[in-house]
C-alpha cells in the first residue's frame, strides 16, 4: 500500500492524514509528480473555492499529473468538484487563471459534468452544513454500507447524472458521490463522518489498483 494525499496547498490535510492512520495506513502528502504517479491511491482534498484550487494545481504543474492517473483516485469535497469538467464557483474578484471565465472555472474533467450553485430554501441556509443520510449504489466504494449519515459542508453541488453513485437531498437532490473508470469523488467528510466515513476509507484503500 503507498497512498498519496496530494497537497493542494487549499486544504485541510491533518484531518484527511489522521483518518487513514486510524486505519492503520501511513499516507505520503506531496505534490511531487513523481511521487503521485507512484503511488497505489491517490487522494485529492480540498477546501476553499474551485477558481483557486484550480490555480494551486495549475502552479504546482499537477493538472496533467492528475488527469493521466490510472490508479484509483479519490477526491473529498472540492476534492471531488476538481475532478469535473467545470464549476460555477469562480470566486468572485479573483485573478482569472487558465479556463477561468466570468462565474466559471474548469477544473480536471476526469468525471464527466459540471458543478453549480445549491438553491437556498427556508429554513434551509448555504452551506449545506450538517449530517445527512445518504442513498449508497452497489460500487465498491459503498460495500457493507445501507442509508449511511455523512457530514457535508458545502453550497455547490453535482446535479444527479449517470455518474452518481450516491445521492442526498438538501433543497434539492444532488450526487452525494460520483464516479468515471478509476476516479470517485464524494462530496461530504469521510474523515468526518465517523463509522461510516471510515468505512468508505477502508474500501477505497481495498480496491484494487
């Protein structure tokens, strides 16, 4: 096992790192190219606004990097929002980067789709805050789970397409998780979602490279 945590520099690392050394892995965090394609999983965090974890990855030269990863990769959160084609979250007066465009930015486009802005509700604020039963498919990702909880934290989302693995709703339905060949994203804390989240870590590390 040689897990990498890619160091986006727009995350919070020690939390992502603490949750699979409770599970008996000790990660790699780098954002050397050379380090990342060796290793067996690859996990993209991230935390912040798209526009400018785009821009990280941009500068640390790792765009190219991650789009050719043939292991198994999987993104948390903005993690999961930087391995779609594009996000509605450009971050307002901010520098434009490569693709960035007037309340758009692409991102890696490993995953088929796009990702926008929830719709707030009554009684229902941005972020999305809080724990949230989630509907589980049958990928591996999921095995040994049924109508987990996870913690979200977010306010834009992946509508529900052929790429969804899971699902959860919050003024709307939205992909809880999504997925394209050998790269899954899940859009709430598996790091902090306790038993569940846990389990979702542990079938990640067991899936086959």
């Amino acid at each position: 096992m040689n897990l990498v945590i890619v160091n986006t520099r727009v995350a919070n690392l020690a939390s992502v790192d603490f949750a699979f050394r409770r599970l008996g892995v000790t990660p790699v965090i780098s954002a050397d190219p050379a380090v990342i394609k060796a290793a067996t999983h690859v996990v993209l965090p991230g935390v912040g606004t798209a526009s400018a974890a785009m821009r990280s990855l941009e500068s640390l030269g790792l765009v190219p990097v991650l789009r050719e990863l043939t292991q198994p990769v999987l993104g948390i959160c903005l993690g999961m929002q930087m391995l779609t084609e594009r996000s509605a979250e450009a971050g307002a007066g901010s520098a434009v980067a490569t693709g960035e465009t007037a309340g758009s930015v692409s991102c890696l486009g490993v995953i088929p789709g796009n990702i926008e802005r929830m719709q707030a509700a009554t009684g229902k604020p941005l972020p999305h805050m809080g724990w949230n039963r989630t509907e589980v498919s049958e990928h591996p990702l999921f095995a040994g789970l049924q109508d987990p909880w996870f913690y979200f934290v977010h306010s834009f989302a992946a509508p529900i397409s052929a790429q969804t693995i899971a699902s959860c709703e919050y003024t709307q339905g939205f992909s809880a998780a999504i997925a394209h060949n050998n790269f899954m994203g899940v859009q709430f804390h598996p790091e902090r979602s306790g038993a569940d989240g846990a389990r979702v870590l542990q079938n990640f590390l067991e899936l086959a490279c």
